[in-house]
C-alpha cells in the first residue's frame, strides 16, 4: 500500500486518541500534535505499537493557536502529501464573565482553542493535501446545533460556516471538507471536573439510544469521511450524538 499520512491534532485524549487510533489501523501514518508533550509521545507509541507498525506515529508537540508554533507540524511533514487532516483540538474553555474584560476573555479563549488551532493547521497544510483526494475534517459539537455551551457553541457553530466555504474552495481540486458534530462522549477529558452523575445521566438520558457516546463512536465517523468511499461527501455536518438532536 502506497504511504498516506493523516495529521491529527489533539491526538493524546479522547476522541483525538481514538481517531488516530483508528486511522492508523486503517493503514496511516500519523502525526498527533498537542501541547502537552510527554502524553502525546506515551501515546503515539502506544498507538503505533497497538496496529503493528511501531514508528508510524509521531508526536510533534504544538500549540496550534500559536501562528508561530505551525512550522513545527509542517517541518514533520517535511514535504510528504497529506491525506487527511483531522482538527480535533478544542474544548470549552470557563472563565469570570462578571466583567466586560472576563467576557471578552472567555470568547477569544473558546475562539482560539476551537476556531483558531484549525484554522491555523488547516492552512499551515492545505499545500501539502492531497490532490486529487485530500480531506479535511473538522470537529465541532451538539452545542454548535442546540446551545448550552456559550462562547463554545459559537466557537463550535463557527466551524460551520467555515466548512461550507472551504469545501467550495477546495472542491474543484477534489479535496473534501466535512465537520463531525459529537453528542455526549464520556472517558475523555473534556469534562475534567466538571460532570455530575445528574449531569451524566441527563446527557444520557437526552439521546435516543439510551447511553453515553465513546470516543470509538466519533472515530468511526471521521474514518468513514476520510475513507475514499467518501468522495462524493462534501460540506455536510454529521451529528453522531445518539439522536440527542436530529440532522441540522
Ligand atoms: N467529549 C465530548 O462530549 C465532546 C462533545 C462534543 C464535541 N467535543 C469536541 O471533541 C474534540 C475532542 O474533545 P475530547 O472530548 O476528546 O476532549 P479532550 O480529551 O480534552 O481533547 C482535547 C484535545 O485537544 C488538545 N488541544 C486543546 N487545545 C489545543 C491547542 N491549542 N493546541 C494543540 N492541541 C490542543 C488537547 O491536548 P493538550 O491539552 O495537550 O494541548 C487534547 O488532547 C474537542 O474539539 C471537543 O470540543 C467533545
């Protein structure tokens, strides 16, 4: 099998870790980027040793909302092609929004982590992406599609309408572009200290399904929309969130 390389950000938890779990089982090589660099190396050799190819996961760490941080990701390419590109990195960021000053804070920070880190690692590697059969995956959430999350579920939403213009750019050079929109996924680390089990049970509660999300659940849908049988999917935001909120 010809080489392909996916670029995952946020690849040392969660739903991160099982993307790139996945698609390093699907055949990829893989770059995880992170901030935090000591869990991001435990986890690209565990990822590598789990699918047999010891070495096919490298670590590069990075904050990807630093504009100066981008040319770590691209010198780890080092002029390879890019098939995939999954901007995972995020999460809701709290904050002191009794002030102005405590509210604007809040927004760039949801802003920056969620908006700015795919924007940036997007356009660091769209020379690099495939052509023709590049893909760009972006993770946004329910929040985006149903509220409750503040600054997060604009950051989210914003994702969105991004989407929709990217994957009219990049169309013609049949490089697709889609957003993945999770439910409630528990076993990460997104809601560190801050889930009840009330507030466990009413995200369950909420879904169709009758359980939590896993992050298995989410890297089943990037796998499909990064395979080639998804070609001909383009611009479309796949919820995969236990009916907790039906397509929008
Ligand atoms: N869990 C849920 O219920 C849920 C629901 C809907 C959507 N989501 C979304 O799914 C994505 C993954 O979340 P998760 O649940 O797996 O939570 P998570 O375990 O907290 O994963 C977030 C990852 O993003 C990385 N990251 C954050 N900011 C970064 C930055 N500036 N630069 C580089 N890496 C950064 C983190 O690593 P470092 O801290 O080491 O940088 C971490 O590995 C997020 O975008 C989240 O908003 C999650």
């Amino acid at each position: 099998m010809p080489e392909r390389l996916a670029v995952v950000s946020g690849g040392a938890t969660g739903i991160g870790a099982a993307v790139a779990a996945g698609l390093a089982e699907d055949g990829y090589d893989i770059i995880v980027v992170g901030r935090r660099a000591d869990l991001l190396a435990k986890a690209a050799d565990r990822i590598g040793a789990e699918c047999g190819r010891p070495g096919s996961v490298e670590a590069v760490p990075a904050d990807l909302a630093d504009p100066a941080q981008l040319g770590r990701v691209v010198e780890a390419v080092g002029g390879r092609t890019v098939d995939v590109v999954v901007n995972n990195a995020g999460g809701y960021l709290g904050g002191d929004s009794s002030t102005l000053h405590g509210v604007a804070a809040q927004w760039r920070a949801n802003l920056d982590s969620n908006v700015l880190t795919a924007v940036l690692l997007t356009e660091a590697l769209r020379p690099a992406l495939r052509r023709p059969g590049g893909r760009v995956l972006l993770l946004s959430s329910i929040a985006a599609q149903r509220g409750g999350g503040g600054p997060y579920s604009a950051a989210k939403a914003a994702l969105h309408g991004w989407a929709y213009h990217l994957a009219q750019e990049l169309g013609p050079e049949q490089i697709t572009v889609n957003v993945v929109s999770p439910g409630y996924v528990a076993d990460t680390e997104f809601f560190d200290g801050r889930m009840t089990p009330e507030g466990h049970q009413r995200r369950v509660d909420a879904t169709l399904v009758g359980r939590a999300g896993e992050p298995a659940d989410i890297a089943a849908a990037v796998r499909y929309l990064a395979s080639p049988a998804a070609g001909y999917v383009t611009g479309q935001v796949l919820g995969v969130n236990g009916g907790s909120v039906f397509g929008r």
